[in-house]
C-alpha cells in the first residue's frame, strides 16, 4: 500500500528578501508507518491535525494528507518520531512509551 503525506517544513527567513519560505514537500510515508497493524491509526492522526476540506476540490491535492513538522524538522504522529532533513528525507523510529 502507497500512502503519500505532504510535509511542511518550518518556515525559512529569506536573508535577501526578509520574506519567509514555506517549502511543501510530497513524500511516501515511510514503511513502518504503512504497515497493516498500523495504518488506520496514523491515517486517523493525520486526518485530525489539519482541516484540509479545501484541498478535496483540488485534483492535484484531493486524498493528501498533512505532515506538519515543528521547526526543528520533527513530529510525532501514532505512536512514531519522525524527522524531516532536505537532503536526506524522512526518518522514523518508534516513540519511547
């Protein structure tokens, strides 16, 4: 099973321009977080976090789901920690309970 998550990076001061950069990245979950004992509940999680009933108009965006990391590039979704690197992706581990 695919299941796709878009992350969302913290925002990024531009030094030149002073604005800020909010970078959207489409990635595949990673495969703990599919597998068949898991994925309801971390789909279920995602679902709660971010009202993203605009986005089901969208043929680009309809079935995405919200990965929305704190700005040390971390989250913790269903029971997994996960951090966000540019360059290297998204890693998971299993939470400490």
């Amino acid at each position: 099973m695919l299941c796709r998550a878009t992350a969302f990076p913290p925002p990024r001061q531009n030094a030149k321009s002073g604005g800020v950069r909010l970078q959207g990245v489409t990635s595949p979950l990673p495969r703990a977080m599919t597998a068949t004992d898991v994925i309801d509940e971390v789909i279920a999680e995602l679902e709660r976090r971010t009202d993203l009933s605009a986005w089901q108009d969208s043929h680009w965006l309809a079935g995405e789901l919200v990965l929305d990391i704190d700005t040390d590039g971390t989250a913790t979704v269903a029971g997994f920690d996960l951090h966000y690197h540019p360059e290297e992706g998204l890693r998971v581990t299993r939470a400490n309970t």
